[in-house]
C-alpha cells in the first residue's frame, strides 16, 4: 500500500532501441510510467543494449542509467538490484 510519503523503485533493463519489434513492448512499458500515478524513479542498468538511455529519456524523467562492465553477459538481476538500490535514495520507504 503506497502512502504520500513512499516513492516506488522501478529497476529494470531494455533491448536494444533499434526500430524492431520489442521497441513496441518496451515503449508501452514507459508509457505506462509516465501515465502512472505512483511516484517513482526509473533505475535503468545498461549492459551492452543500444539507444537506450536516448529513447527512455524522451519517455520518463526521473531516470537514472547505469553502464555495467559486465560487457560479456547479457543481463545480471544482482547487477539490476544493486544499482537500484545503492542510489543515494533518502526517502522513508523504498519498495523496489
């Protein structure tokens, strides 16, 4: 249950932005974000994935990027989660 005083952490990772079908999936995702009524930032972890942080940044403003050295994997969920969670965040409650 989400109060006034609770901001929402979204971590997450995209596909590459290149014009093909995921591009569809992914940008209805950040609609959804930018039409919600939660209070959230975005904690988007880029591994080797291209135009993502250009495209998010037109869709959704409160945004942080992270660029993974893991350049040899795909994804890490405890890369996703780590970043999420060592912003320098100072709110009361954090539900990621």
């Amino acid at each position: 249950n989400m109060n006034e005083n609770n901001k929402l952490i979204v971590a997450t990772t995209f596909r590459d932005f290149k014009d093909g079908p995921n591009d569809s999936i992914q940008l209805k995702f950040l609609e959804s974000l930018k039409n919600s009524k939660v209070d959230f930032d975005l904690v988007v972890t880029i591994f080797s994935e291209k135009n993502v942080e250009e495209v998010v940044k037109k869709c959704v403003e409160n945004v942080h990027f992270y660029y993974s050295d893991l350049k040899e994997y795909r994804y890490c969920l405890n890369e996703v989660i780590l970043n999420a969670c060592s912003g320098s965040w100072s709110y009361q409650s954090i539900n990621i």
